[in-house]
C-alpha cells in the first residue's frame, strides 16, 4: 500500500522495521569487509539504537512512519561522514580543492567511524598535496601511517604511501620518494597509485630523476 503510513493490521510495523534495520546492517556493514576493511561496529550500535528509539516513539504516538523515513534516518544518521567524503572527492576532481578540504574537515568533526575516519585523512592529505600544502599533507599521512600502521587495509596504505611521495617528491625530497613509491607497490601492486609510483620509478632509472607531475590521490580513487 503507498502513503505515508501502514496499517497496522495489514502489516505488523515493528517487525518491518527490524527487518528493514538488519538488511541495513548487512548491506552496509557488509560493505568494509567486502572491501576488506575493519568492520563498522559504530554503525551497527547507532542503527540498533535508532531502531529502538524508532520503535519507541511508534508506541507512543501511536503511528508507523512509511519504512522509507526510517531508512533515510538511518542513512541520515550512519553515513553522513562517507557522504561528505565523497562528495569532497567530487569536487576536488573538479578543481574545487578548498570546498573539498571543508567538507573533509566537516566529517571528521562528526564523529566517523574508523573506515570513514581514514577516508576522510587520506583525501584530505591528496588533496593538500594538491594545493601544494606540502609540508600539512606530509604531517597528515604520517600521522595516518604512525597510528594505523600494519592495520591500514592495502588500498588506504597505498594511497598514504603514494601521497607521501608525491608530497616528498614536490618538496624537493628525491630520496624519500623513491622510499615511498616503493612501498605503495608493496602495499597493493594492482592499484592505481602502484601503476603511477612503478611508472614514475620507471623513469627514474632511465633517466636518473623521478620526471614529469606525479597526480595525487585520494583513498576511494578507482583505476582509470
């Protein structure tokens, strides 16, 4: 039945919900492990939460919201941060670096959880190697690599090992780029950052110089 609203004797509300609320939590929790990222269980405990409180004002008001608010609310609620992430990526791929630091900002100050967390750090560290904050961006991967370390899932330790290079690379710092590269290789040879840093180390022994204007790139960056 379309509306706003269910009945309650044609469908029991409270269980449509739970359901819609596991499904959640499969798909997007899911997610990370497919990836094979650390699993979200911040997002597991807030769609919990917000399920009971859901069900809670339902036996109070005595209506049932139609299940597409309650997914919203919990998309709302759980994925805020990955949003902004990506819409930062987005215009930062259009030239807008200082909005897309904002919004970087912006969701590590809402509370990510880990994944989004290091989404967040790692594009904002692309992209101030774009702007050519150099030494900000060295300061920001660093951190990223000192706290995660051996933990880091391969695609957000390449593209840290990457973007340092680059970083190091502009900053007139040859050695310590060659470091770099090579540890974005080892980190996940298939990836887009291994290709650009095994081109760049390429050139290097051809020519004796890392040559031509590396890119940077941010974690959720796909092969082209």
């Amino acid at each position: 039945m379309a509306g706003a609203w269910f009945e309650e004797e044609k469908v029991n509300p409270h269980l449509l919900t739970i359901g819609i609320a596991l499904l959640f939590i499969l798909i997007f929790g899911g997610m990370p492990v497919l990836r094979k990222e650390e699993p979200s269980l911040q997002l597991v405990a807030v769609v919990l939460v917000l399920t009971a409180l859901f069900i809670a004002a339902s036996d109070l008001t005595g209506v049932s919201p139609h299940p597409v608010i309650f997914v919203i609310l919990l998309y709302v609620s759980t994925m805020r941060c990955r949003a902004l992430v990506d819409l930062g990526n987005l215009l930062s791929s259009w030239g807008y670096h200082q909005r897309a630091l904002s919004l970087y900002r912006l969701a590590m100050r809402l509370g990510p959880d880990s994944p989004a967390l290091l989404s967040a750090l790692i594009s904002y560290g692309a992209v101030l190697v774009r702007v050519g904050a150099l030494d900000e961006a060295i300061r920001v991967l660093e951190e990223v690599l000192e706290k995660w370390g051996e933990d880091l899932p391969p695609k957000h330790e390449a593209a840290c090992h990457y973007n340092l290079g680059v970083a190091y690379l502009r900053a007139g710092n040859e050695s310590r780029a060659v470091r770099e590269f090579n540890q974005t290789i080892d980190a996940w040879p298939p990836s887009p950052y291994a290709q650009r840093a095994s081109a760049a180390l390429e050139r290097r022994q051809s020519t004796g110089r890392l040559l031509g204007e590396q890119k940077s790139g941010g974690s959720d960056e796909r092969a082209r």
